[in-house]
C-alpha cells in the first residue's frame, strides 16, 4: 500500500457545464493535479521526470461514479500510488465531498516513455521509493473494451490549447472528445456511471481525429462505445454506461 495523499478543492463554475454540474474532463484534470501535488512533495515532480529523459504517460482509467459534483461544492481529492512493476505503475483517486460521501473512484494505469525513442521505459525503483508502493512481478490487466460496430462520427483537430509538456493531446482532452459528438440532447439527459477508457497511441499537434461512437440501449440503460482514431489508427478507445438524469436520487 502507498502513501494517501489529500487535496482539498472547490468546484469552479469553468469546471462545469450549462448545468452547473462538473465535467468528467475537469474532474480527471483535477485528480491528475493532486497526484503531481504529491510527486512535487516527494522531489519526483516534472523537472525530475524529465531531467532523466522520460515523462509520464496514462495508458487506461476505470471510473466509477455515484454522482458527479456541482458548481461551489468543496471536495477532498485522494490518491495512492498502490502498487507497481517494471512497466506500469497502479494509481487510485477517490473524491469526497464536505460530509465524507465517495463521489467518484478513479484507477488509473501509469507508465513512463522515453522521451527520444517514445518507448515505453522500465520503471525503476529508485523513482518509485517516495510512495511507499507495493512493487509486484504480474502485470494487472483491465478488462477489455467492446469494439464499435456500427456508429456516428465526428471529426476533431488537435489545436494548440489540447497540447500538454509531452507534446501530444492531454488525457483530460480525450473526455471531451468522446463526449462531445453524443449531442445536446444525450447530455443533458443522461449521466455517466462507469467509465473505461483505454490509450493505445498518442495524438500530436494537428492531427485529424475521428472520434466515432456506437450506442447499446437497454431500457433506461445506455452504453456507449468509442473509437478516436487517426488515419484508421486507434489511438483510444471508451466503453461508457450511463443512466437517465432524473432516475437518479
């Protein structure tokens, strides 16, 4: 087990939608800071990353949410880097609200990559000793993610904004992606329960992205299904469930 570290944070309305509720973008946004809060503490922030020529990369999320916050609320974010091995690096993220109710679960699956060679890179322990990780010799594999077979599709550039210190689109980034060609409609009657999201390429400046989608309705139930890709290479995929806005206590 590692070391939990805790964030506090109060929603701001740019973090929301029309409804004043927080966006799945801002909320991993938001986690992915606590986390480099807590690097930063242990001497293991950017600059160290980088002055030993890798970065840090999200290679899948898994979330589970009982609700997403609204505009002014005032959270607890949490992190434990859990456990790791020579490639991956296990991370969870739970947010609170003000009376101690989980709101959201995030695990995440980290890995580090070479800058030149845009390789994965073995972890080494030496990095990893701060958190207080649990090393482990297994690779801990997700479940996997049901293909598109039959969606709609919009099409996305890469500008300058959706960039980050890597160089290719920021993870938080892709949420609005896969969201975004669902349509007005669909979001404002709908809520995302679980979210699995994995990253199989980078995106860089410039690039046309398809991001195509597939819905599986069952009653008040709906999955989505997702494929961002790039000249007919995926670089992400999304299997989503959702749940209508006023079936919710």
């Amino acid at each position: 087990m590692g070391l939990v570290y805790e964030m506090p944070h109060e929603v701001s309305y740019y973090e929301c939608d029309l409804t004043g509720t927080m966006t799945v973008s801002m909320l991993v946004a938001v986690a992915i800071k606590s986390s480099e809060q807590q690097s930063a503490l242990f001497n293991r922030g950017t600059d160290y990353i980088h002055s030993i020529g890798l970065n840090w990369i999200i290679t899948d999320y898994r979330i589970s949410l009982e609700r997403l916050p609204k505009v002014g609320e005032k959270l607890v974010f949490k992190t434990e880097a859990k456990t790791y091995n020579r490639f991956f690096c296990y991370r969870n993220f739970w947010v609170f609200d003000q009376k101690g109710n989980l709101l959201v679960e995030i695990e995440s699956v980290f890995a580090l990559m070479n800058q030149t060679t845009r390789k994965l890179a073995r972890v080494q322990d030496e990095i990893i000793a701060p958190y207080e990780s649990e090393k482990q010799t297994t690779i801990k594999r997700m479940e996997s993610i049901l293909p598109v077979e039959k969606g709609e599709s919009m099409m996305m550039t890469s500008q300058f904004y959706d960039i980050d210190e890597n160089k290719h689109v920021n993870n938080a980034v892709y949420f609005q992606w896969l969201f975004s060609p669902l349509g007005f409609d669909f979001l404002t009657t709908f809520v995302p329960t679980k979210i699995r999201v994995r990253f199989e390429k980078e995106i860089l400046y410039g690039s046309q992205s398809q991001s195509v989608f597939e819905k599986r309705e069952e009653d008040t139930h709906i999955t989505t299904l997702h494929e961002i890709s790039v000249k007919d290479e995926i670089c992400c995929r999304a299997q989503i469930e959702w749940k209508k806005i006023e079936t919710l206590d």
